[in-house]
C-alpha cells in the first residue's frame, strides 16, 4: 500500500506541475504577469511567483515590484534633493561681485525587487531646478560722474541731465530717523529681525517706513499681550517669542499676496525710490533700486 500512497502522491504533483506549465505558457510574457516556479520535494510543495529569476518571468522592460506586486515599468523610488551655483551680477549703477545658488530634485526610477526589495536603479530623472538667489553680496554704488557744480544729495531744482549721488528710500538701520519712531520699548534685535525677513526676499530691499513702523508696533503688541500669563519670563524672550510666533507669519503671508518676494518686490522698490526722487528733486526726476543695495536709489532728472 507504500506504494499506492506515493504514487497517488506523484500523481497529484505532475497535475500541479501541468496546471502550473499551463500558467506559465498562458501568462508569463503578459503584461503585469509573471512566471510561477514549483519547488518540491515531494513532500513540500513551494510556489515561488516571480522572483526565481532577474526579471521574475516579467515582459521585456518590466520587472517584478514589491512595492506594486506585479510586474511593471520603473516606478518613481525617492526624490533626491540637490543645489549648485548660478551666475550673479551686481544691478546696473553698482560694482563689486555676489553670489547666487539654485535648489533643485529629481526622481531616482527603477524596482524594488525580491525576495527584500532592495532597489534595481533603471535612472535618474531630469534635474527640476528652482530660480536662481542671492547667498552673498558686496556690490556698492558706482560713483557719478561729475556734474560740474553743485550736485551731490542736497535738495532743490537740479540741472538737466545731472545724476546724484545715492538717496535711501529704505529702512535698513539705525541710521534712518525713522528706525526709532515706532514703539520705543521694542528692542533693537527686533527691529533688526523685521529688515532682515524682507531682505531675504528677491533683490533683497529693506521695509519701507510705513511697513517697518507698522510690524514693529505689530509685534510691540503681541509681546504686551503675551506678558500678562508669563510672569518672570524676561523682555527679550517675550518679544522674540512674539516675532517668531506671531509677527514673521503675518508679514510673510503679506508678501505672499503682494508677491514681494518674487520680481515685483523690486517693482515696489523702484516706485519707493522713485517716490524718495519727486520729493526731493521734483516730478522730472527718475529713480531706480540699486539691486541688494536695501535702501539706496539712483536719481538723475532729465
């Protein structure tokens, strides 16, 4: 009766071997199928999909993906992020030299495939880079050529054709009168954070003295209303505590609206200088922004 016993055994194996070639032969070059191996020792019977071989029995170009369970072309694994150097020139009426860097990615395509899925790298996609931003400048205002009397920065009418020396439209320091007219009680590492949150932007211009009185009053403010359930918390914790948490997201939506972090904040800047210009020299003045410059303007009347 051994016998019978195994032979009914046997039996049983070349009918799952027959099933399995009739699989085989149906789908192993179908797409999002893949071969199945039989591994048997006549008592154990393993079925092993697709993972037998390199490819796993996929169509030519696809492999076997733990990650989608089927055979498939590359799938996107990770996305890599990278940044490089790019060219950066000083604004016209301006010399020196500045530092420029783009961030970019691309995605790394292939498998992960069996039997623990370690990646199968296929390529490397197109790098998407971002725009071009300054890390680093010295540029300074070009000296104007001699206008042959009288010119510089003061006031009054100004002959045709003159070009003056550098005007500030801009709160960039304490060298503005009006970098202390707002609050008194805010401190001078305050005012300082709100320049430097606009300078971070495209062409890096300094807040004009509307916006500068307006957000340092903003966070003078806050720190008053976060004093009162904060008892023994020192000043200067308060009043950062109020410009992290509340005044750099106001200012930053602001200019997500506006759009002055991108090109058009040197547009409000040319029309700060521009407006600086036609006070002090009159409505035939011309001004322009001195790129990364925060506050400085090139006037000439025609």
């Amino acid at each position: 009766m051994l016998w019978l016993s195994s032979f009914s055994n046997l039996l049983r194996f070349m009918a799952v071997m027959l099933f399995v070639t009739a699989c085989q032969s149906a789908f192993a070059l179908d797409a999002n199928k893949a071969d199945i191996h039989l591994d048997s020792d006549l008592k154990n019977i393993n079925i092993i999909v697709g993972s037998s071989s390199s490819a796993g029995g996929c169509p030519p170009g696809q492999y076997w993906d733990t990650g989608q369970g089927r055979c498939t072309t590359e799938v996107l694994l990770r996305t890599v992020n990278v940044s490089e150097s790019c060219s950066c020139s000083c604004g016209s009426g301006t010399s020196g030299s500045c530092t420029s860097s783009r961030d970019g990615s691309y995605g790394v395509y292939g498998w992960t495939i069996p039997p623990s899925g370690q990646e199968k790298i296929s390529y490397n996609g197109a790098t998407n880079w971002g725009g071009c931003y300054s890390t680093s400048n010295s540029c300074v205002a070009d000296p104007p050529p001699d206008s042959g009397g009288g010119g510089g920065t003061g006031g009054g009418s100004a002959p045709v054709g003159t070009t003056y020396r550098i005007i500030t439209a801009m709160i960039c320091d304490g060298s503005s009168p009006d970098y202390y007219t707002a609050p008194v009680d805010t401190p001078i590492a305050i005012r300082n954070q709100i320049i430097s949150q606009y300078r971070s932007w495209e062409g890096q211009r300094c807040p004009e003295t509307s916006g500068f009185v307006n957000w340092v009053k903003f966070v003078n403010d806050w720190a008053y209303t976060m004093w009162a359930p904060r008892p023994g918390v020192p000043d200067a914790e308060t009043y950062l505590d109020a410009y992290l948490t509340k005044t750099f997201a106001a200012i930053d939506t602001g200019a997500n609206q506006t759009g002055e972090k991108t090109a058009a904040g040197i547009y409000a800047a040319n029309h700060l200088c521009q407006l600086a210009a036609t006070e002090r020299f009159g409505p035939t003045s011309q001004a322009e922004y001195v790129l990364y410059s925060g506050n400085q303007c090139i006037v000439t009347v025609e």
